[in-house]
C-alpha cells in the first residue's frame, strides 16, 4: 500500500537471510506530494467561486498551503517533476478536446487512455492535478485582468471560463466531493504496507472494484465540470450530471471511510500481535531484535561510508549507541556526532563503539523521503536501509518501551550482555559515550585527572600547538573584548613579576556566537593568548565538561569531594552569562599534592591581580595561587551568586552543586528552553 524510496546502488555483504525492504519508492506511482498542491488549488478556487473574493479566504487555504508547501519551492519542484508530463498532456486534452461538443464517453475514454499509472490513487491524483491546473490558471487571470494589461489581453484571447451563478453550489460541491473521494484513498496508501496488501482480504473487494470505480468517476466528474465551465452544457439539460455525479462521489466517500476503518482495525491487531512476538524475541535475545520484521525476518542495516548492507550480526560484542529521532535532526547535533564519531575511529578502544540511527516519523508527510536520504548520506554509520524499514511493531517498541514521543533519545547497548540501559536525551550522548569508551570509573583514579591539563581534551589540544608541562594554565571567557585585553596583559605581568610561565586559552561560551568569532580573531590579532579556531572544538570542549560532570554523579560521587569537578561546575556557571571569568591552576600539580586552583568572575579575578603588590610576599612565602585564593576570599564579597544550566538526565538526580562563589548548595529548578540562544 505504500510507497517505497529507491534502494541506493550498495554492496551487499554475505548475509544469513534475506533481508525485506519496507518504505515508500520514489517511483511514478509515487503522487502524494501533488494531492496536497491540487487540494490547495481547487480550495482556492472554490472560495473564490462561493466568496468572489480570494483575499477573503486566506485564513481558511492557509492550513492546506503550509502542508502543500511544507517542503520548501525547490524539494516540491523536484518531487512533483516526474510527473509535469501526463499532467500538461491531460490538461491540453481536457482544454482542447473536452471542453467541446461531443460524445462525452469518448471524452472518457481520451482522458483515462493518457492514465498509464499503475496505481488508481495515482490516476486519481494525475487527473485531478490536471483540472487543477487549468482552472489555476483561470483563476490567476481572472484575479489580475482587472488591474494588469497583460492579464486583460490574455483574459481577452483565453475567453475566460466561468460558471452560472445558479450552477455554482452544484458545481463547488463536486469540486469538493472529487477532492474528499482522491484524499480518501490517500489514506489507504498510509495503511503499513507491511500489513495490508492489495491481495488482502479486507483489501481485495477493494482494490479490485472500487478503486478502478472511483478512477472511472472521477475522470466523469472532471469532464462534467469542463463541460459547465466552458458553456457548453445544454440549456435543457443544465447540471443534473453535476448533482447526480456528487451524489454517487458521497457514496463512494461514506464506503471508503467505512472500509478504511475495518482496515485500520485489521492493521492494529497485525501490528498488536506482531508487536507482543518481538517483546518476546527482545525479552530473550536481547534490543538487536528490533531489527526483526513480522515474518521474523531479520532486517538490513545501511553503512553509508563503506556503502554497504550489513547483517546486524555486525553490532553483536560492540557498545552500540541508538539514536532515536525524527527527520528534524538539528544540523549541529548531527556535525559534533559525526566529529565524535570520526575522531573515534582513531581511537583503537573506541573503534567497537557503533552508533545505528533509528528514524522515526509521519509516513504520509510530504518530503520525508528526501529528508531521510539528506540525513542518511550525512551519517558515516549504521542506519535503515529504507526510510520505513523499520517494522510497525518495532516502532510501538520505541515508543512505548523507551518512551521516544519528539526528542531525540539516546540507547545505549551494553558490548556483554546486549542489554540496553535506560533511554536518555540525545544530549546525553556525550556523557554516555564518555562513560563506555572511556571508563570514567577508571580514568579518575590516573593521576592526569588532578591537572587542569585534563580538562582541555585531546580533540581541542591536537589544535593548540604549545607545550603546557610545568607552566600555570589558564582558561578564561566571556564576550566583553575590553575586559579580556586588559585582563590578559595584566595575568602577563603578574605572572613575570611572580615568576612563572602562564598560557592562556581564550574557551568563549558554550554556544560560540559571531561575537566569539570576532574576539577569536583579536585575540590571535592581538597576541592576548591562545584560542581554539574550530568552532566544533570549542562546542565539544564545554560538551565534554558537562559530561565529565554528568558521568561522575552517573557514578553516585559526590561533586563536594572533588576538586576538579568543583572546577567543571564553576565554569558551567560562569558560562551562564556574558561576564568574563578565569580559571587559572598549576598544571604541574599531581595527586599526592596539593591541588590548588583560582577560579572567579572577570571583575573580581581582574581586581585581586591589579593588587598583587599588596600580597606579593604572601605569594612568595604560601605559593602563588594559594596567596591569590586568600586575598580573593579575604577581601571580595560577590554582590550575588551564580546559576547553572545542566541538561535533564531523564531520571531524577541527587547530585548536590555548591556555587562558586559561597559555598553553599545550589537549588534545582526547571527551565523550558526553546534553543541554546
């Protein structure tokens, strides 16, 4: 019953069964996108017909226009080309030949013998888009001869149709009964094409009699219509085929919806029962069955940089990451994955970490082929071969199991057991990954977790070309460029009256604005330290600190009792706003000694070093940042605390956060946000 998009040109694998394709295919029966362009059409045209005035009825079209237009000018254009041909070869005929005198059977007959489409819905939708178009036309002349020349002089040759004011509510209504009886066998083709077929047996009455019935009226209709229009109706036989021809449309109308109600009901109880079937396989085989259709027939899986189907055989002992989204995919998620996922591939621990993309969406909306394949080509890993591979049952799984309704979810796969852990939001794909690749329970205990140093990240070092060993490290932000050039000339002198070499890194905001790519390069301009260029590295470093602290309360630790974390917790905070800051530590410092770090906002940290001179000795005899950290606590008050904003974890949290600036814990609320802006 659907529609099945057009397999890309792959290398199939050896494989241990047959793998069914499922989804729409971008053939010539594919037609859905035009219904919703000819609703919109013939809409207009009704309205204007029954209103006489266009503008009147914008409000009412406005709804049927966003779902014809959804796609955007250029994907519509592409989508609808296939068929441009038989709709302008129908439309002349309908123009030339049934518009005239004559034998309306044979006008029958003209119009459905240039209806070569397989499919009657397809027929349906050609021969409605080619009425449309020409009374389209008519309309867009009719609408501007009054004020435009060139549309009067048209007007003039194309002697504009029209219809008799008493025939029109005949006329309007036939009109909408075509329209009702093409969108009710639109719904037909949404049934899961998995379940119903034409050899059906709730379909075959069906699609063997009334379908081929409708095409045969509605062909009738379109000639009756063109006959009222151009005058050429008998005056002794004005509209009876207009009144009689909407009559039998209701019916067929009032039949379909019937029968679309006991084949949705049949489709329901297919899908019930294959859904209770693959609860039972995952119970005991474990998530990978998800790939499993209704037969019990394990489904293909896509590799778009090796171009190649693959068994999912190829997943079993890896750690394998669910990513479970519709077809709105945000362009920045999908480009910090992909680095991600890149920059593990030369990670030898990392390359049995897979990630497999989950599509979930509205089969009958407009463009989504399209959507999935610009995405798909987008993605280096594993997904669905066709855009609705996926099983019915296995998508009630994923939404009532993992509760996926509209966000992204993230499921993550245990390399042992196979088993999947709790779903969490996409977000949390960088805490997660973090989690099973990097061993974050083992990784705390390596001395590298108490330098600074650690916080920066390989993917931002590999661009930074210094030598940070046995120097103060510093990170600083903010978008106030004043503050941030007299801020790093002022750490430079203090740092050379104290003695000690200090690099800078200059980490922006989380989400980095056109106002960070301006202090990037005055920065750089400037010499006032070191910056990391790549916008993707700057998102990834805030992203990593967030899972490091993200992962750490995953492990049940108390941020309290580490430093570090208390560090991480500090800059998320600072990041908050637009005020500079600074985090400056030793980075020589290693567990077993003391830790010491400075960390405060961009007015204060400014101020304590301006006044070194007044704590010069105490530096000399207690260490640099343990004089800097006294004079900071013993001299600013803050005029007010901080507020951080952390990603919900899907599950409720006891992690306690202290604020930076008084020690004391922070409060949990809830924000709704929609976007990072």
């Amino acid at each position: 019953m659907g529609n099945n998009s057009t397999a890309p040109d792959v290398q199939t694998k050896e494989l241990k069964g047959a793998f069914p394709s499922y989804g729409l295919q971008a053939d010539k029966n594919n037609v859905k996108p035009l219904l919703h362009i000819v609703e919109y059409i013939l809409n207009r045209v009704v309205a204007s017909i029954t209103l006489g005035n266009v503008e009147a009825t914008q409000a009412r079209t406005d709804a049927v226009r966003n779902k014809a237009l959804h796609a955007g000018f250029d994907e519509m254009f592409q989508l609808v080309q296939p068929h441009t041909k038989p709709i302008h070869e129908i439309s002349c005929e309908i123009t030339c030949k049934c518009s005239g005198d004559g034998d309306e059977h044979a006008k029958n007959a003209v119009l459905k013998s240039l209806l070569s489409y397989d499919s009657c819905y397809a027929k349906v939708v050609i021969a409605l888009a080619a009425f449309a178009l020409n009374c389209g036309k008519h309309l867009l002349v009719s609408q501007l001869y009054p004020k435009n020349p060139l549309a009067k002089s048209v007007a003039i040759l194309e002697q504009l149709p029209h219809v008799a004011d008493t025939e029109k509510p005949k006329f309007c209504k036939l009109i909408m009964a075509m329209l009702d009886v093409a969108k009710c066998i639109a719904d037909f083709e949404d049934l899961p094409s998995q379940y119903m077929t034409p050899d059906t047996p709730v379909m075959q009455n069906i699609t063997a009699q009334y379908f081929p019935k409708a095409v045969e009226w509605t062909i009738r209709s379109i000639v009756a219509c063109v006959s009222q229009i151009m005058g050429h109706e008998s005056a002794s036989k004005p509209s009876s085929d207009l009144s009689r021809l909407t009559l039998e449309g209701n019916k067929y109308q009032k039949y379909f919806r019937d029968q679309l109600e006991i084949c949705k009901k049949f489709a329901d109880n297919q899908v019930d029962d294959a859904y209770r079937r693959l609860v039972a396989l995952i119970n005991e085989h474990g998530p990978l069955k998800i790939f499993t259709d209704h037969k019990g027939e394990q489904l293909a899986l896509f590799h778009q940089s090796t171009n190649t189907l693959e068994s999912i055989d190829v997943l079993k002992g890896k750690t394998v990451f669910l990513v479970i989204s519709e077809l709105d995919f945000s362009e920045k998620d999908l480009t910090l994955l992909v680095h991600l996922y890149q920059q593990s591939r030369e990670n030898e621990s990392e390359s049995q970490t897979e990630i497999v993309w989950l599509p979930v969406g509205d089969a009958s909306a407009t463009g989504n082929e399209k959507q999935f394949e610009t995405l798909q080509a987008a993605m280096p890993w594993y997904s669905p071969h066709f855009l609705w591979s996926l099983d019915p049952a296995a998508i009630k799984y994923i939404k009532q199991v993992w509760q996926f309704k509209k966000l992204p979810l993230v499921v993550v796969l245990d390399p042992l057991t196979g088993k999947a852990g709790d779903p969490e939001d996409f977000h949390m794909i960088w805490t997660s990954w973090a989690y099973s690749c990097y061993k974050e329970d083992q990784i705390w205990l390596k001395d590298t977790v108490s330098s600074i140093r650690f916080l920066i990240g390989s993917f931002v070092e590999r661009n930074l070309t210094w030598a940070p060993e046995g120097k103060y490290i510093c990170f600083f932000g903010g978008e106030d460029i004043d503050w941030i050039r007299e801020f790093t000339n002022t750490a430079r002198e203090v740092a050379q009256a104290a003695n000690f070499q200090l690099e800078m890194l200059y980490v922006g905001k989380k989400d980095p604005s056109e106002k960070f790519k301006e202090n990037n390069a005055i920065i750089v301009e400037e010499n006032l330290g070191r910056t990391v260029s790549d916008l993707i590295g700057i998102q990834f470093f805030w992203l990593r600190l967030q899972s490091i602290l993200l992962s750490n309360e995953k492990q049940g630790k108390r941020m309290d009792n580490n430093l570090v974390m208390r560090v991480i917790a500090a800059m998320l905070s600072f990041n908050s706003s637009n005020q500079g800051w600074a985090v400056i530590s030793n980075e020589s410092s290693r567990v077993g000694e003391t830790f010491e770090v400075t960390k405060a906002k961009g007015d204060t940290i400014l101020k304590c070093l301006k006044e070194y001179n007044s704590w010069m000795l105490s530096a000399v005899k207690r260490g640099f940042l343990s004089a800097l950290n006294k004079h900071h606590y013993e001299h600013h008050t803050s005029k007010h605390c901080n507020h951080m904003i952390l990603p919900m974890t899907g599950r409720s949290t006891d992690m306690v956060v202290t604020c930076v600036e008084c020690d004391r814990p922070m409060k949990k609320f809830i924000s709704y946000r929609c976007c990072d802006d």
